[in-house]
C-alpha cells in the first residue's frame, strides 16, 4: 500500500430494496481498513438506474449502517468536499468522459434500438455485442462518419460502449486472490452511456472513483467479471497511474454451500438475510431483518467479520475495536464462506451474555411493553437482577418474556401432568407447613430459604425431587427457570405464598 496515499475507501450500493447482509459485510470490510488506517469511509449512492430506484431503499441503507455503528465520514447526509454523493446529481460529469472516450477511439456511439436487439438476442441465443459482430450492427464503427453525424445530429437515440480489444490480456493484482488475468475477447463492448444519458455502472464507477480519489475498492466477487472493463477504462481516461487497489471479496454462501445466499435461501430455511427489516413500498411486502428479529448489532457485526475473514487465532468474540486492530486483507479467505445461522444466533447469545444489564434494559423494557405491562409500573433494580438470572438463556433479547414472564405476571396454568399421579396428601401438607414457616422469615433471602426449605423435606422422609420439582411449577407454572429459591427471592414473601396456595388445588385435583 502506498504511504503517500491516504486510505479512503468507499460501499456503493443501489437503493432498489433490502441491504444483503453480504452488503452489509461489504460496507464492514471497508470500515475496518479504513479506521485502521486512519482513512476515510465513504457512502456513495450508486442511483444512475432510475428504473430500478425504490423510494426511502436510501434511507434504510443509511440506518442499516447507523445500526451497526458503520458511521460514513462522508456521505448524502454528511458532505465533504468530494461531493455529491449521489450519483444522480453528478450527471452532467459522466457525458465529457463517455465523448472523450469517443474521440480517442476507446468507445463508440451505438444506435441500435431495443427491438433491433431482441431480434439479435432471438437470432442468437448467445448474442454479445462484440468485436465478433460490431461491424454487422449499427454504431460509429460500421456507419460512416457522414451517417454518424447526421444521426447524432438529428438527436437519434443511441448509447455509448467501451470497445474492448479483440486480443489483450488484461491483469491486475488482487489483495485477496493476488494476479488476475483476462482474455479481452471474451468480453463483451459493455454500453457506458444509456440513452438517457445516464451513466451505466461501469462508466460511473470509474469517473467517481476517480473523482473522490478512492485508493482501495473492496467488492463481492460478483463484479470480478467487469474488472477489465474498469481497468481498461482506468487506462483510457488517462488515470492508470492513480488505479487504487483491488480486493474482490469471496461470496457468502448458502449453509450447504451449494450457491450464493439469497433472500429466497432465507425464506425457505427460515432465517433473515437482510440487516433490517425492509417493507416493499410498492407491493407491501415485509422481509425480516437481523434487527428486529432480535440481533445486537454488536453481534450481527462480529458474526459478519467472521464471514470470511479470521485472525488466525481462535478467537471468535470481537468488540468493534478489536475488529479494527486486528482486521488484515491477508486473513480473507478467496473461498466463499458458508452462512451458518445457529452459529449466528449462539453469537447472539454470547453478546447479550457479554453486555452490561443497564444497555440491555431499554430493549427488555420494551419487550414487557409489547407484552401490556407498562415498564415504569416495574422497578429497574427489580428487571435488572432478573437479568442477572436468565441473561444466559436468552439466544434474543425477545427470548425474555418466555423466560422471565413469570416474574411478572402468576402463571395462568401449571404443567402438572408428571407430577399429580405422584401426589398424596402428605405432599399438601408439606407445602401448608412450608407456607407457614415461610410466613416466619423476616430475612427473605435464597441464603436462609434453601436451607429452610431442604431441612423440612429431610424432616419428612419424601424425596428431594418429590417436592423441590412441585415446588417450581408453584412459583413458575413449569419446569424450567432459574435457581428456585433465586426465583423465590425476587419474587418476595407475599407473592411466594400466595402463588402457593392459588397452586395447591391445580396438584390435588
């Protein structure tokens, strides 16, 4: 990497919909070189495509990264002096570039119409506009130049494409897969001026990139295919020599690696591929996201860098910063990486497991509100050492009210079924005097009840499982939660005795 250069790296997505999370990986990528080199991450909207141009698909991409805290240092909301930021306003730029292409005999003018095209298309299954059949279509190479002039004279629609070479090798060096070679003849004249006088990709990559004096490209490996088209315009436009460097990013996979991941792959397993949650403006179509499915962004993070990229130890828990510390191009796997989604949710967990109860507690409250329970009506303290006891069973922080509901509100049914055939009059008994002893206790804590507890059923010659089992489906309604007597701490005395004897008939019956 050169030392002159200061490191400014750019994610350059289309607003036509919900972010990918390989998109999203992209944008990480990027972010990590970036800050760790003390360079500049960029937003850049990529909205020459106006057919395909989805109204607030912006907006979202721009939360989706606030999310994971990939904040740009210049974008379409934060200025700086490289703008705009949105490729639409830049349009007047692209033209002068596409017409200097023109006149150095690196591009040509093409006035073949859509229809003309099909027929070609219908003609020939494998059609390409090409060196092999450009002088059979109608363009500046196969007009005169008298014909041509008129046409474009009378404002005759027509596009503008690179004309690739018919016999070059063209190479570069990738920081990931190292030296990348291809044949120009198998490439086709790619069209760099629409009709409409908008720049395709491929044109307006390279003048942006150009002008905002980009000195890495990081890119899934999907535009791997168009690389010589941009390296060649690179070179024709006279900017060879300030070409950044390349890094073509490995796929992520389908979790049986057979395939790119797509969002069908997601509705069909039955996982998010998108970071947030995006709603189809137009068809009202909802695809779930990361985000709302209950994913800190911390998580979604640290399981995306994994995505492809290690630090050679066997480290798997990354903060932001150490991501940022550690991250190397060389550490980037050429092979696409398969997407296991239980492997991302034990991130999940491992994360609400690692994070301190007082950031968590705005997401918890907001879980008991959607359940009807008004969080103020609940002492912080109260859902703060509730948290101390099932923070590690909640794979989402949603997981929650499954697990702490009980705390709440008295359980409405008992799961009863294993232990009423078991159930005798002595078992009542115990649990009155239980009750009754429990009554006694000024010093309520797990400390004096488990004792208390255990010495009473030594006391009557019953089994340990017999009555410690009963007395959890009591407090909870079933068989699970945390240390009981944990359980029936937090609950306090009142509560405890009341929910046993509004139980004892749900066993007896």
């Amino acid at each position: 990497m050169s030392s002159q250069k200061q490191v400014r790296v750019r994610f350059a997505p289309s607003p036509t919909g919900g972010l990918h999370l390989g998109g999203v990986r992209t944008a990480l990528f990027n972010y990590l070189f970036a800050k760790q080199h003390q360079g500049k991450f960029i937003l850049r909207v990529e909205d020459t495509d106006q057919t395909r141009f989805v109204p607030g698909a912006e907006e979202y991409i721009q939360e989706c990264l606030a999310w994971c805290g990939l904040i740009p240092d210049e974008s379409p909301l934060n200025e700086g002096k490289f703008g705009p930021y949105r490729q639409s306003e830049r349009k007047p730029s692209y033209r002068k570039f596409a017409e200097d292409l023109v006149s150095k005999g690196f591009a040509y003018y093409a006035f073949d119409t859509a229809e003309e095209l099909d027929q070609q298309r219908q003609l020939h299954p494998n059609f390409r506009y090409s060196h092999e059949n450009r002088l059979d279509l109608r363009n500046s190479l196969s007009l005169s130049e008298e014909e041509t002039a008129k046409l474009l004279s009378d404002g005759t629609p027509h596009t503008i494409r690179i004309k690739m070479p018919e016999n070059e090798v063209v190479s570069f060096e990738d920081m990931i897969r190292g030296r990348v070679s291809f044949e120009t003849k198998l490439v086709d004249d790619k069209v760099l001026l629409k009709a409409d006088g908008m720049p395709t990709y491929h044109l307006a990559v390279v003048v942006d990139d150009h002008a905002m004096e980009i000195s890495h490209i990081f890119r899934g490996e999907e535009w791997l295919p168009s690389a010589p088209v941009h390296i060649l315009l690179w070179e024709y436009l006279g900017w060879k020599d300030e070409m950044p460097e390349w890094a073509h990013l490995p796929l992520i996979l389908k979790p049986d690696g057979n395939g790119k991941l797509s969002k069908r792959d997601g509705d069909r397993l039955g996982f998010p591929v998108y970071a947030m949650n995006w709603q189809d403006p137009k068809t009202g179509d909802l695809t779930k996201g990361f985000r709302e499915l209950g994913f800190l962004p911390e998580a979604f993070v640290n399981m995306l860098a994994l995505l492809g990229w290690n630090d050679g130890t066997d480290q798997e828990i990354f903060t932001m910063d150490e991501l940022i510390a550690k991250f190397s191009v060389d550490r980037i796997s050429k092979s696409g990486a398969k997407f296991d989604f239980e492997k991302a949710k034990w991130y999940n967990q491992e994360w609400i497991k690692h994070t301190p109860n007082n950031v968590l507690l705005p997401q918890v409250n907001a879980v008991l509100e959607e359940h009807q329970l008004a969080a103020d009506k609940f002492d912080d303290n109260f859902t703060n050492s509730i948290l101390d006891l099932v923070k590690e069973r909640l794979i989402y922080v949603e997981d929650y009210w499954e697990q702490a509901s009980f705390f709440y509100v008295k359980p409405e049914k008992y799961d009863v079924d294993a232990v009423k055939p078991k159930w005798n009059a002595d078992k009542t008994v115990f649990f009155q005097s239980i009750a009754q002893l429990f009554q006694q206790q000024d010093n309520w804590t797990a400390e004096v009840l488990e004792p208390l507890f255990k010495e009473q059923i030594a006391a009557s010659g019953m089994k340990m499982g017999e009555l410690m089992m009963p007395y959890r489906i009591m407090l909870v309604g079933g068989k699970f939660g945390p240390d009981v007597f944990k359980i029936a701490e937090l609950l306090g005395k009142e509560e405890v005795l009341e929910r046993i004897q509004l139980a004892l008939p749900a066993f007896e019956g």
